[in-house]
C-alpha cells in the first residue's frame, strides 16, 4: 500500500522533469513588475514577450519554443537577492534578462556569478554594475557617460542656464548619475548651487526644495525615477522654483508626465533610445507592439526588445541539449563576451550592441527629448558625437 | 531667514498629516491594546475610493469626499467586525498577526484593483485652488491683508514664503477635526464611555456599556479621519497601493512618541516627526544628509522614548481614547 502510493507519488513528478527535456528553451526576465518602478517593469515584460512571441512563430530557436518565466524585483535591494536566486538555481533557466534597477542588478550580480549564468540588463546604468563579474552584461551606457553628457549638453546649448542645482535619489542609480555630472561639471566649469539628496520612500521634498530654492539655480537636475521625479516637479513649482528641470533615463516614462502634469511642460531628459531616432525596423517593431499591447513601446522595451534577441541569439549559436546545464550557461557567456569588436557586436533596433572587457556597451549614443504641452518631442540640439 | 519660516511651515503641513493618522492608532490601542497595522490601509483606500468617485463615477470632489470617509469608516467597521472581534479575547499576539495580515492583505487587493503605478489626483478635476502652477505662469494677485499676498496660487507672505492652500487646507482641518475629537472624547456620551472601555473594558461592560459597539465605533472614528488624511496626501501627491505603509510607520512612530493611547500624544507626536524630518532634512549638510531624513525622525522617537519610555503624555497625565 505505501509503496503503492510513493509511486503515485512519484508519477507528477516524473512528468514534470519529462517536460523539462521537451523541446522548450527557458530565459528568465528580472524586473520591477511592481513597486516605484512598476511602470518601467511593464514595458520591459512586453519587450520581452514580444521578442519571444516572434522568435516563436518563426519556428523558435533551432525548433525549439523560447519559455519565458519572469521575475518581480520589485526594484528593491531584497526581492532581487530573491528573484536572483531563484533564477539561477532553477535547473531550467539558460540565462537571465535583467535586472532593470542598477541597485538589483548589482544585489544579483555574485549570485549570477556563482552559479554560472549570465544578466544581461537593459536598463542598470551604474558605473560599477558589470564590474567584477564576467556573468554580468548590459546593452546600454553607463552612468559616467549619462551624467557628463547632461553636464555637456547644459554647457553647449542651454548656455542661458548658468547654475544647476541636484537633487538625487540616494540609491546607485541617483548617486552614480550624480557623480557622473558632478565630475564633468567641474571639468567643464558649470556651476553648481545646490546638491542634495531625497530617499525613495519618503513622498514630501519639500524640505529639500526650500534649501534648493534659496540658492536660486538656473536650472535643476532631478537624478531620480519617474515618480519620485514627478512628484518632485510638482512640489518645486508648487514652492515658487521656475528653474526648468534636466533628467535622465529614469525618468523616460510617460508617468512622468502624468504625475507631474503641467510642471513636466520644459523639462530636458536624457536617454540611451528613442524610436525617433530608430529606423525602419525600430519603426516596424513598434507597430507590432502597438497593434499587440495597444500602447506605444518606450526605450525599455526596445532595449530588453534587443536584449532577449541577443540571448536568442546566443542560445541558437551555441545551445546543445545533450550537454549538462553548466555547460550550456557557459556558452551563452563566451558567446557574449565574445561580441566585443563593431563587427563582431549585435544589431538590433536600438543599434548597434558591443561589449568592453568588463560587459558594458560604450559606444551608444544620448539623446536629448522635451516635455511640451504635456508629450515627449526630440529636442532641437543633439550631442551625438559621443566621447 | 525666510528659508527657516518656509521649513517651518512645510514641518506644518507633514505634522498634520501624520497626526491625522496617528490617531486613528492611538484611538483603537488605548481601548483594546491592539496595534492596528492596516490603518495605514484604510488610510490609502480613502484615497482610491475617492480617486474612484472622482474618475469613474465623475462626482464633484467636494462630494467624493466625504462619500469616500463614510465608505472608509464603514471599512473600519467591517474590518473589526470580521477581522478583530472574532479574537476579542485571544492573546494579544493573535491580534497584532491578524492586524498585519489585513494590512498585507489589502495593500494586495488594492494593487489588484487599481494596479502598482502611481496615480495623482486628476487635477481638472480638484477645486481650482488645489491647482498648481506651470513653468512660467506669474500667478495673480487677488488681495491683500496685512502684507499677505492671497494670489491664485498661494498665500505669500514674502517673496520667499509662501503656503499652498491645499497646504493651508491640510492644516486647517488637521487643527478643527483634533479639536472636533476632543470634544467628542471628553463631552459626548459615546466619549464617555469610550474613556471607560480604555480604562477597564470589563468594568465599562459590567456597568452596562456595550463594549463592542464602543469599539467599533472607535474604528468608525479612526478610519474616518484616516481617509480625509489619504484624500488630502493623495491630492498633494500620489495615490499607490503601498502609501499607506510609509506614512502609517511614520505615524504610527507619531503615536508612540507622544504616548500610545493618548489622543493629544498623537498630535503632538505627529508634529514633532514632521519637524523631525523637515528640519532634519533641512538643516543638515547639504549631500547624503537628507536623504536619510525619515532616520532622523526615527532617531528622535528612540531619543524621546529612552528618556521618557511611556512617550510624551504618558499614561500618567491625559487620559486615554
């Protein structure tokens, strides 16, 4: 009778390892699906189900179906360590598409490591997230680049701006961007009023605001997510600030603007993409995902869109079912490691993805967008001659 | 100087904030001992319920509102009735557990409503003195007093201070609804007998009071004020499922620094963590130093409770409920 029910027992599973050895292939997207950065989080599962969809009606990688599973970070510290181990312990997972958060990708990075397998992230832009770790990759800039470009975009074109005041969010992403600009700003003689820093969890900066007021700066860089970001701009003209505002990658959402409402009119931001600026294949992709989602992709999408391809694309190039795990992880490392010269690197939609010794991707462009009347337009100038 | 009457009045605006939802914790703690963790929740559902009249249902603000603290203190009702009054007489243990479960709970099912992403206040819809400004807009003068500037946008006392009237609103209301609950404590019959379930429930019951309607009606009171608190912090800055998490920990650190189970604690308690942070913030080293403004309001309470361990107004001054 025991013996009997073991077995019955045993049957589902049995079954579920059998599936396991099907003809599926299993990636792994990590993100902020909740939390302050939820928004971020959507169009990065979208990006990614819409590489996968399409990879898998095309008849998938070598015959077999791309599986995605995915993973909420929630953007904290915490919840990555979680997701990350999940993941990389998971017997089935090839590779792993994230994390968003620079401070989740850096929290993942010695799990990734230790167990073998590669992150590639499509939106931590800290200078120090691939750093010591040869598991770890990224298919856009870094923060050094982000925060001096700002600095020299402010310096070229909008000389009518002589002083800038910072308010950073006091994670790695707000930090990095902020020494980013800092350094460059001192190089560069920009000057630099008021610098301080507000805490993701808190929801009232007025406190802050009034010491940034009493500086009067030109303008003021907002190092920070959108949320925060929104509510920032809001508060600052609620306080009596005209300066317009600079941001980021961060906050390239149209939450944003939502939140901020009319005080978003005249804000700069920065960003690693922009479908303006893409061509005929970024345009197509994002009719597709319009036409699937209903809503147009944004950068994230597009990155993580180009960062699911270039796992796809390692796993047809180098994927052996016969060989053990370990084994299979390894390859899609060397494949990517070896994508390391222009001619060797990946074209996607957001350009062309190559990486240094370290993992980070370098020779991407910013560009430069405005908030008017309540949308995101190219701005007039560019700084495209990067470096 | 300006800047150190500006700071003081954003200190103002926070306190009164947190000493809204301080006491709806205050309240319910000094008649059944019971931490009431999901009060930060009750607290966010009043904003998405009004969020939800304004936006669904296209009710003028002025009537979400209060629609919005009825339908949240009917919540409380239903929340001690379904959650709390079922263990009335278990441990105390049990209560806390349950108190955090209902709040994990609710935050979920909030988020499964009305998704993660932030949601302001459309501000079409808000009264036009809770508008704000845009980039360039000169706002206009309407009058005068006493070199104060009543403009479109603001009250103006100097070029550089000035309070938003949704500010002068939150603070108002804060003064007239913690006076309003004193009166209602120490005057009213239903105060009375609330003062008795605090100090004795089984005596209050041996005399003839209906403890549980007591009670529920201290979470009626509670959630009522918690929901003008999440209206007013959702119209200042957003609605989101987790809002009632951080302003509840900073008030319910409120609460216990003034004394826990003491309404006048609270309000005192709620200020003095708005100036905490405010000041905080403010006045340290520009850099890192403010972005750690929520410890130093932290570092406060334990300041003050090491050295006066049952909080402000102990049990010993005040009464309780």
């Amino acid at each position: 009778m025991r013996k009997w029910l073991i077995g019955l027992l045993l049957i589902p599973i049995v079954f579920v390892l059998g599936c396991d050895s099907g003809n599926q292939v299993r990636v792994a997207v990590a993100g902020p699906f909740t939390g302050n950065a939820a928004a971020f989080g959507e169009m990065i599962k979208r990006g990614a189900e819409l590489k996968a969809k399409e990879i898998n009606e095309a008849g998938g990688i070598n015959g077999r179906q791309l599986k995605l599973l995915f993973g909420d970070d929630t953007g904290t510290e915490k919840e990555a360590k979680a997701v990350a181990t999940r993941f990389a312990t998971d017997r089935r997972v090839l590779a792993v598409v994230g994390h968003f958060n620079s401070t989740c990708s850096i929290a993942g990075k010695p799990i990734y490591k230790e167990n073998g397998i590669v992150e590639l992230s499509p939106g931590s832009t800290n200078v120090d997230v691939c750093q010591g770790s040869d598991w770890t990759f990224r298919n856009l800039y870094r923060d050094d680049f982000q925060g001096a470009f700002i600095a020299k975009y402010i310096k070229t074109y909008l000389t009518e701006y002589k002083t800038v005041g910072v308010i950073f969010e006091n994670d790695d992403y707000g930090r990095g961007l902020r020494d980013g600009f800092l350094a460059e700003a001192e190089k560069i003689d920009l000057s630099v009023v008021a610098d301080t820093a507000y805490d993701r969890d808190t929801t009232d900066y007025t406190a802050q605001l009034t010491n940034i007021k009493a500086e009067n700066p030109d303008m003021l860089l907002i190092s920070g997510l959108y949320g925060q970001a929104g509510l920032i701009a809001k508060q600052a003209r609620n306080l009596g600030i005209t300066a317009p505002f600079f941001g980021a990658d961060g906050i390239d959402s149209p939450e944003f603007i939502i939140i901020a409402e009319d005080a978003a009119n005249g804000t700069y931001l920065s960003t690693p993409f922009t479908f303006r600026a893409g061509g005929d294949e970024a345009a197509n992709v994002a009719k597709a995902f319009e036409a699937e989602f209903g809503v147009p992709p944004d950068t994230w999408a597009a990155l993580t869109y180009d960062a699911m391809g270039m796992i796809a694309e390692a796993i047809e190039k180098t994927y052996n079912s016969d060989a053990p795990l370990a084994e299979n992880r390894k390859a899609i490392r060397d494949h990517l490691a070896g994508l390391d010269t222009p001619e060797e690197g990946y074209t996607g939609i957001t350009g062309l993805t190559y990486f240094d010794k370290n993992g980070d991707t370098v020779n991407k462009p910013a560009y430069v967008k405005i908030v008017k009347d309540g949308e995101f337009t190219m701005a007039e100038n560019q700084l495209l001659d990067s470096e | 100087m300006d800047e150190f009457f500006q700071q003081l009045i954003n200190a103002l605006v926070l306190g009164g904030i947190y000493a809204l939802i301080a006491v709806g914790y205050t309240m319910v703690y000094g008649i059944i001992q019971l931490i009431n963790f999901a009060h930060g929740e009750v607290f966010m559902l009043g904003a998405y319920f009004a969020f939800t009249l304004v936006t669904a249902f296209h009710l003028p603000f002025w009537a979400a509102v209060p629609i919005s603290m009825i339908l949240c203190a009917g919540f409380g009702l239903l929340m001690d009735y379904v959650a709390y009054r079922p263990i009335r007489n278990a441990p105390r243990l049990s209560a806390l557990i349950t108190a955090i479960g209902v709040s994990i709970a609710l935050q979920n099912i909030a988020r499964i409503i009305w998704g993660a992403k932030p949601r302001p206040f459309p501000s079409d819809s808000l009264p036009s003195f809770m508008r704000q400004l845009g980039q360039n807009e000169t706002p206009e003068i309407y009058f005068s007093l006493l070199g104060i500037e009543f403009t479109q946008a603001n009250i103006s006392f100097s070029e550089n201070v000035s309070i938003a009237y949704l500010d002068f609103f939150i603070i108002l209301l804060a003064i007239i609804l913690m006076v309003a609950l004193n009166r209602l404590v120490t005057l009213t019959k239903i105060g009375k007998a609330m003062r008795a379930c605090a100090q004795s429930r089984i005596a209050a019951n041996l005399m003839g009071i209906n403890t549980n309607r007591v009670i529920a009606v201290t979470f009626a009171i509670g959630s009522f004020l918690g929901a003008i608190a999440g209206v007013m912090v959702g119209v200042r800055e957003y609605i989101e499922p987790t809002m009632g998490y951080y302003k509840g920990v900073a008030a319910f650190a409120a609460a216990v620094l003034g004394g826990i189970g003491n309404i006048t604690g609270a309000m005192f308690g709620g200020l003095l963590i708005g100036f905490a942070e405010v000041f905080g913030a403010g006045y340290i080293p520009y850099g890192y130093g403010s972005g750690y403004r929520i410890a130093i309001a932290y570092i406060v309470m334990i300041i003050v409770i090491l050295i006066r361990p049952t909080g402000l107004f102990g049990k010993s001054t005040g009464h309780r409920a």
